[in-house]
C-alpha cells in the first residue's frame, strides 16, 4: 500500500512540529485540517505500516520507540518518558 498525500503530511508535520509557533494541538488543527485526536490515531497506524517506515525511518524509529516505553509504563506503572502530546 503507497502512502496517501495525507499520510506524508503527517509524518512530515511529525518530523519538526515544535518550529511551529504555535501550540501543536493547534498546528494540526491549522496544517493539516485534523483534531488532534484524529491526528493521533492516524499517526499510530501509520507507525505499524512498512511505507511509513521507508518514508521517514528516523521519525517512525523514534515514535515507535516512544510508543513502546509509553505501553511499558502502563504496565509497569512507571513515568511515561517520551509522551509527546
């Protein structure tokens, strides 16, 4: 599956959001015509697709690797470094 224009946006929105002179809940909200919530959930399933990874490995690598320590402190119920929200 190719990534759409939108999945590109998105991780290339990722890739330097906090240039951004505004808040990035409303850097979404005005680049990319997305809630916040919208953004999010479409951003973690981009992290589990193959084109995504090949597009920009670097963000992928470092979101997924925040993703991971996010869901083991969850579970282990430690801080959750990395949050990025």
């Amino acid at each position: 599956m190719v990534l759409s224009d939108r999945d590109r946006a998105i991780l290339d929105f990722e890739r330097g959001w906090w240039l951004v002179p505004s808040t990035k809940g409303d850097a979404i909200r005005d680049r990319l015509r997305l809630s916040p919530t919208r953004y999010y959930q479409l951003l973690n399933q981009l992290l589990d697709d193959p084109e995504a990874g090949d597009y920009d490995p670097l963000v992928v690598h470092r979101l997924r690797r925040a993703r991971q320590q996010r869901r083991r402190a969850r579970v282990e119920g430690g801080p959750t470094f990395g949050h990025g929200r």
